[in-house]
C-alpha cells in the first residue's frame, strides 16, 4: 500500500499569521515538521499543500514538495482532502504543521493499524495526559476508547468522570486536582495526527458538519456520528504545539527542547540534491 504524508499549511492564522514560517532555530518550522515526516519509515512521500505562495517557496527553498491547494478551505482536513483527491495513494496522513518535534515512530503507529486491518478507515493518536490542570483545559480534547481501541467520544470536557475518586459531598471537577493520583488507568489526550484510507477521507470531507461537531467544534465528530471507526493509538510521547507567539519563545528557552530542535538539524544537510 501507498502511504503520502500531507502537511497543511496557511499564512492566516488568526492567532499567529505566518505561522508556518516562524524561525526556530534558524530554519522555518514546517521544515522540522516536513523533515521529521520524510523519516517515518511507512511514508512513500511527503508534501506541504498550501495556497500561499511564501509558504510554497520557503518549503520549495530546502527541497520540499508543494502542492498548491485551493485557498477556500474552512480547514486542514479539506485541504488534505483535496491532496488526495488527486492522488492515488492507499493511505493519507495529515500532519500539523505546528508540532515541529514530532517523532516519526508515532507517525509510523499512527499509520499501522490501517495498513494491518483492511476495513479499518481511519487512526489519530493519543497520549495519557499528565496532570490534572491540563486534563481540566477545555483547549485539551480529551477521547475515551472502547475495548477495541476505536473511539468512543472525543470531547473538550473532562471525560471520563472518574466517580469513585470523586466522592463526597462535593463532586466538582475542580477537585480532581488533588485526587490525580488516584486516578488510574490517566485520562487520554488526543493528538492531532490522523491517517485514513484514501476513500474514507474523502467521504469524511464530503459530510456536512454535525450537532456534535458544530457544539464540541470538533470536526472528528463528524466521523463518530457517521458511524466511521477511528481507532485511537496510545503513545508514550506528548506532542509539542506551537499554537501562539508565547508557545515558540516557550519552546526556545526549554533547553531538552532546544537541544531536540538542534539535534534535528544536526540530521540535514538536504532532503534532495
């Protein structure tokens, strides 16, 4: 089977215009997240598809491929879509283009549970999360699995409410703070990685949003309530996003981070000759 990794990229970000673009150590940090793809070993190809053409340049400039998408798309997931609509790769994975540290080894288990089930349509990641206050972020989706490992619901709330722990009189939220530890199995976080096969990302962008995706603005709900199995992978790494300004200079001045970043480089010089 062919795997394409896609990386969607736009310059309008409302939070942070010409994200894609911001230096990190030197470089643009679409090329830490393009080269960390290029390393997973079940990618055949990776491209950055983006409608401006900065981005095209930039990612052109150290040896990327670009596919120049339509600039009317209310999301990545559309712009990915329209990657693969021209393509005839087996598998599909959208990529963030704002988790330069990304670990192609979660790529790759990201990517194997469809290769290894053949009516299986799509596979996103997970990470246990860490402490409570970020359990209790509504920015943190939070995402419950069934036995099987598919998904259950992924939600900005606090789920599951752990009932047990929580006992007394005052059952809020508020105070699983200094109950963390109790709680066992931890919470899942979700990670925004996701692989389909080609054809059920393309039935998925086709859907038109969802009650649950338009409440939650959530759009993998739009999945769950068409009935399409997302199998949920656990790994042992959380993800680092660059989301604002204040989460690049958070990154700099993070020396195991920094040192991940020049590490990477240290990996280059060139992708193509």
């Amino acid at each position: 089977m062919r795997v394409i990794a896609v990386i969607p990229a736009r310059w309008a970000s409302v939070r942070f215009p010409g994200k894609p673009l911001t230096l990190l150590c030197g470089h643009p940090m679409i090329e830490f997240v393009y080269r960390r793809a290029s390393r997973s070993e079940l990618v055949d190809s990776v491209c950055v598809a983006t409608d401006d053409e900065r981005i095209a340049d930039a990612v052109r400039g150290f040896g990327g491929e670009v596919k120049m998408t339509r600039d009317d798309h209310s999301s990545g997931t559309d712009r990915v879509a329209e990657v693969a609509a021209g393509d005839d790769a087996d598998v599909v994975v959208n990529i963030q283009g704002d988790e330069p540290l990304i670990h192609p080894d979660d790529i790759d288990a990201g990517i194997k549970p469809l290769l290894e089930e053949g009516v299986l349509g799509m596979s996103t990641l997970a990470v246990a999360f860490g402490s409570p206050e970020e359990f209790l972020d509504p920015n943190a989706v939070k995402v419950t699995r069934s036995e099987n490992g598919n998904a259950l619901y992924f939600s900005r709330a606090p789920i599951p409410y752990s009932r047990d722990v929580l006992s007394g009189e005052d059952r809020a939220y508020k105070n699983i703070i200094g109950k963390w530890k109790e709680i066992s199995p931890k919470p899942l976080k979700h990670l925004g990685l996701y692989a389909y096969k080609r054809e059920s990302l393309l039935r998925f962008a086709g859907l038109k949003s969802s009650p649950l995706e338009n409440l939650e603005r959530l759009e993998q709900l739009r999945a769950i309530e068409d009935g399409l199995a997302i199998r949920v992978v656990e790994i042992n790494r959380d993800t680092v996003g660059v989301d604002r300004p204040k989460d690049r200079e958070r990154l700099l001045v993070d020396d195991e981070m920094r040192n991940a970043l020049e590490e990477e480089k240290s990996r280059w010089p060139s992708i193509s000759s």
